[in-house]
C-alpha cells in the first residue's frame, strides 16, 4: 500500500493537507494510445484511492500550444501526488506540480471547512485561464498528432 495512505499519512492529510494542483505534462507519444484506451475503457487509475480523478482530469485537462498538457488535480497526499504519480508516468512526464491558489486561501489550510477541495472553486480563475491557453485535450487524443501539436 502507497504510503500516502498509511494510517498516519491519511490523518496528518484530514488536518493539514489537503490542495489543488496545477499540473503541466508532457505525453509520451508511444504511451497515447494506450491512454486513450484507458480513458475510454474507464479504466485509467484502476486501482488507485483516487477513484474516478483521473478520468475527471483528463476530461479537464487542456493541450497546449507548446505541446503539454496541464490540469488542476486535487490531492489529499502529504507529498503532491505522491499517489497519483505512479499512474501520470506510466503515460506522462510530469514537468511542473504547483498550487493551483494560495493556500492562504484555501478554506482547509485556514480551518474553515475541512475536505474543501473536493467541491471547492478556489481555482476556477486558474481553471479559466487554462480554457483560454489550450484545446480540451481529449480532442486531439487519438488523432494522427498529439494533442497541442500544430498540423504540418
């Protein structure tokens, strides 16, 4: 079992992490296929405690001009993704895991409401921004380029 979720990782997580992430990605061209199947199967992070994020990610996620992919993930791992990672690279290489806000904002690091993040819009400015930079990703996943990639 990850050692995220040990006994003490999952309560030191209820009490002091708990955080959105911004993530940017590079995919691994040999790896889209299989990426896509998985996503189309419902299969990608079988497995994992995250249970349906990935999917919820990747139907988030946006390619970029310069082709990478970045999404805001949230985790509730004491180490930034360290569940997750695993599963991002076995089709990614992960490039940047960042907050997604400022955690002097976030309504579980000031004690506000706990668990915050799973319905929280504290990165929906972020979110936005990223709307506006790239293309939904899972459009160009599949196709004879990568998503984000120019034509020619």
């Amino acid at each position: 079992m990850n050692a995220c979720w040990t006994v003490f990782s999952c309560l030191r997580a209820f009490y002091t992490l708990e955080v959105r992430y911004h993530v940017r990605a590079k995919l691994k061209a040999e790896r889209a296929t299989a990426l896509k199947r998985a996503i189309d199967r419902r299969t990608l992070g079988r497995g994992s405690v995250a249970g349906g994020e990935y999917l919820r990610d990747m139907h988030h996620a946006r390619a970029m001009p310069d082709g990478t992919t970045e999404w805001v993930e949230v985790c509730f791992c004491a180490t930034p993704l360290e569940e997750e990672r695993p599963y991002w690279e076995a089709y990614f290489e992960l490039l940047e895991i960042g907050d997604a806000t400022l955690r002097t904002a976030c309504k579980h690091e000031s004690g506000r409401e706990r668990w915050a993040c799973t319905d929280c819009t504290c990165s929906l400015k972020l979110e936005r921004d990223l709307e506006r930079r790239g293309a939904p990703f899972l459009e160009g996943l599949g196709n004879d380029q990568l998503p984000g990639e120019s034509a020619g």
